[in-house]
C-alpha cells in the first residue's frame, strides 16, 4: 500500500500542532473538553511517530 508523502507530512504537522496547542492552552479549555482533546492527541501523535517510523523503515525498500 503506498500512502501519499504530502498528506503524510500535513497529519504529521497537525498532529503534533494540535498537541501544542493543547499544551499551551490548557488554562482555558475546560476540564471536560480537556480531557478527552488530550486524549485524540494523545492518540493523533502516537500515530504520526508510527508513521515516521515507518516512512523512515521503508526508505531503503
């Protein structure tokens, strides 16, 4: 299956954008919203590294 590197890139951005957003403003994003948006970012993230490790594992293929 070959993924597209543009739209790669762009989730890998907005992803690690979403969780400094989050980090900066958590003062005033409220308890409840806060914790399940830290959570989809949580997730989000932890997806975008799996995708840049598997980028970087498939470069020599």
């Amino acid at each position: 299956m070959q993924l597209d590197s543009g739209n790669v890139v762009i989730f890998i951005i907005l992803a690690f954008s979403l969780g400094i957003v989050l980090i900066l403003g958590r003062n005033s994003i409220p308890d409840r919203l806060r914790r399940g948006m830290a959570l989809i970012a949580t997730l989000l993230i932890c997806f975008a590294f799996f995708l840049i490790v598997y980028y970087l594992y498939n470069m020599g293929a």
